[in-house]
C-alpha cells in the first residue's frame, strides 16, 4: 500500500509518498480500501507537531476517509466486505488503505459520493456540534459565521439555515460570498471592505449575533466579541489566523455573554451516542438534499502537499479532497 507519510516535523513539504506493508486487522476493526481522503486544517497541525495528539512517527496524516470494507476482524458484526463507509481515524488517512475500529466507522448514504463521505465527518461533524450541543442556536436567532467559505464555515453556514437561523457570512471577498449564498447565507460582511462590528450591527439593527462560529480566531474574534448580542454565545472553534486570542472580561461582564469552547474530538470520544445520532440526523438531512459538501479541489495521492498548502494558503473554498483512485 501507498501512503504519504511524516518521519520527521515539518510542513506538507516534508511529507514523503512511500509503499507500506499493510497493517494486520485486529479484533473488532476494518480494513477499509480508501477512495477519498478530506483535507483539514488539523492535518496540517499533527504534522508539525501542533495538534493536541500527537502520534508516534512514522505516521500518514488524514482525519477522515470514504471507501470499502475489504476485510473484517473478529467480534465485527455491524459491518461486512463490501460496505460503503466513512472513517473517523484521527490519522493515517492520506494513504491506499487503513485499518480502522469498528466504532469509527459509519455506513454511507447510497447517494453519497466517496469524495462527499471524506469531506463530510470532521467539518460537518463540528459545525452541527457547535450549534446544536455548545450554541443552542434556535429557530429566529442571528449566527454570524467567520471564515465563512472555509471547510468549517461553510458547514456551519449550510447547518445554521437548516436549522432556521439568520445567517451573517463573514468573508474575504464577493467571490466567497456568493460561495455562501448558495448555502444558505443572507448577510454578509467582506473583511475586504467592512468593519467587522460595524457590519453585524448594521445587519442586526444593532442588536448583534446571537451566536458566533469562529474558526478564526486573532483579529476577527476581537471584533466579533465587540458585536455580540445580549445572551449572546460566541464558540470558540480554532485559530486559523495564527493568534490565539484573550477575552476582556469586562466585555463579557456588558453582553451577559458566554465564550464557549468546542473540541469535537474528544466530546466525540466522551459521548459516542449523541456523536451518532447528530450523524444520523444530518446523513437524513442530505438523502433529502439539504446538505451538499462543497469541494472546490482534488488531488490525487502523490500530491498530498499540494492539497494541504491550497488550504493554508486559502485558495480553496469548502473542502480539499485527496483521491486515491
């Protein structure tokens, strides 16, 4: 098997595509031939030792995969040689096949697409987290999502209208906008052009959001903080500007406002059930064609680095999709 592989710490540059030995199935794990690989910013994290787990070297990369069970180990009985699945791996996906437990594994709608199911569990997986476990966004309520178009944003975005929420996009140019139209946006606010606070309180008849997505973090969160509502919910999502940013707490104190943190991995790894059945409730969402995954590009294996820099350099919109064949 082929899998493009991390021996030391580094960017996607010091990513390097070798021929493996497959891995031994274990008891109550998969083999599952890998289609399609999702990208995500996490990757590009583990890699250069960023992440909050840090695996032992050597190691692929690759949160989420789509693909066939090829093989099952002993005690598996909720899957069998030949099943469409998605896999939940936290790495090792950026590779021609993976040996995964059981238990993160999910079966794929007969209408998704292996590139759909790779681009569907880490994004989507967080943003319906986000908003329904730690927002508890409500039909009505305002959500301004920042870095909109990006792989997070645009499921948060896609989620907040199908949950009935006034969705604010906040993006970085008219191209991107129209990107968050098509999923559900109605405002918008070009980082381009506007004053982020300015903005969301134009928008809102100077209420402000009532919950805030950001993935961002740095200079937009500042902002944002300065343009939440009353009761308002700011989540707390990532910092793919690079800055990690502190809160006055005085701000807090003025909003009645809550900052609350989302680490969906490991709620995922404390609460399974709830975990499924957000699945279960968002793969019903796109057999009805609610829910579409974005993917703006695909590369194939051997230029894993390629897929990894169109997302830090913010190229790409959505999801980067990495196929295998």
């Amino acid at each position: 098997m082929r899998a493009m592989i991390s021996e030391k710490v580094g960017g996607p540059e010091s990513l390097v595509l070798k021929e493996l030995p497959s891995a031994p199935v274990g008891k109550g794990q998969v083999r599952v031939e890998v289609h399609a690989a999702g990208v995500n910013f996490p990757d590009t994290l583990i890699i250069a030792d960023k992440y909050q787990f840090k695996p032992p070297r050597p190691f692929a990369p690759g949160h989420e995969v789509g693909g066939v069970v090829t093989e099952v180990g002993e005690g598996v009985s909720a899957y069998k040689k030949g099943d469409r699945v998605i896999g939940m791996i936290g790495h090792g996906g950026y590779a021609d096949e993976v040996v995964v437990d059981q238990g993160n594994l999910l079966p794929m709608p007969d209408n998704m697409s292996f590139e759909e199911g790779a681009a569907f569990t880490m994004t989507y997986g967080t943003s319906y987290y986000a908003l329904k476990q730690r927002g508890d966004l409500k039909p009505g309520e305002t959500l301004l999502v920042l870095g909109a178009a990006g792989g997070v944003g645009l499921t948060a975005v896609e989620l907040g209208a199908v949950m009935g929420a006034k969705v604010i996009a906040a993006v970085g140019s008219d191209e991107k906008m129209e990107i968050c139209r098509k999923h559900g946006a109605t405002m918008f606010v070009n980082y381009a052009k506007d004053k982020l606070r300015d903005k969301v309180k134009e928008l809102t008849g100077g209420n402000g959001a009532d919950v805030i997505y950001d993935p961002v973090g740095g200079d937009a969160f500042d902002e944002s903080v300065r343009c939440i509502a009353w009761y308002g919910r700011l989540l707390v999502i990532g910092f793919a500007s690079g800055r990690i940013p502190a809160l006055p707490a005085n701000l807090a104190l003025l909003k009645s406002c809550d900052v609350r943190g989302v680490f969906y991995g490991a709620w995922r790894g404390r609460e399974p059930a709830e975990a499924r059945k957000n699945f279960d409730e968002m793969f019903a969402w796109f057999r009805e064609g609610k829910l579409k995954p974005h993917i703006s590009m695909r590369f194939p294996l051997e230029k894993a680095p390629e897929a990894m820099n169109a997302l830090l350099s913010r190229k790409a919109t959505g999801k980067v999709v990495i196929t295998t064949r």
